[in-house]
C-alpha cells in the first residue's frame, strides 16, 4: 500500500501554492521552478534595476507567498535576491 500524505492542519489556499502541515506539524513547502546552477533571465523593473542573465547560487524559502532566488550575474560584485515571479528561463 503507497504512503499516504496526511493534513493534520487546515489548508492555505494562495495562488499557486497550496501548504498546510504535514503530520509531524512541519510545513510543506512549494517547490523552487529553478535550481541552483540554472541559468536565468531576470526580468528589468523600474523600482528595482538590473536585467539579464544570472546564475541561481541558493534557494531560498517563500516570502510574502513567493519563493525566492539569490542570483549573481557575471559582471556584479555582488549577490541578488529575488522573487521566482520575475525570473524566467534563459534564452
């Protein structure tokens, strides 16, 4: 007989996450779209420059409902971290 999955807590319905407890009262947790090593395109915004191509360096847990990246770009000193919302694949 397969393993079951048992909710022990009531459900949290957010766009497109689903999360509750599991039996041993963790959490369950979305997974990350990217892994680290993925090269990705971050999306240019008007609050928050940048845009290109980056590599994912670490995965980081959901904030305000959204997984989140730390990406470095090849010609940046330093580390970014974004939401998965404005990264998509490389070209």
């Amino acid at each position: 007989m397969p393993d079951a999955i048992i909710f022990s807590g009531p459900l949290n319905l957010s766009p497109n996450v689903l999360s509750s407890q599991s039996a041993d009262g963790g959490a369950f947790m979305p997974d990350h779209k990217f892994q680290i090593g993925d090269t990705v395109f971050l999306e240019h915004s008007l609050t928050v420059p940048g845009g290109g191509v980056y590599v994912v360096t670490r995965q980081l847990p959901e904030r305000n409902g959204e997984l989140e990246y730390q990406i470095r770009g090849a010609t940046e000193p330093y580390d970014r971290v974004v939401g998965e919302s404005r990264l998509s694949e490389s070209p």
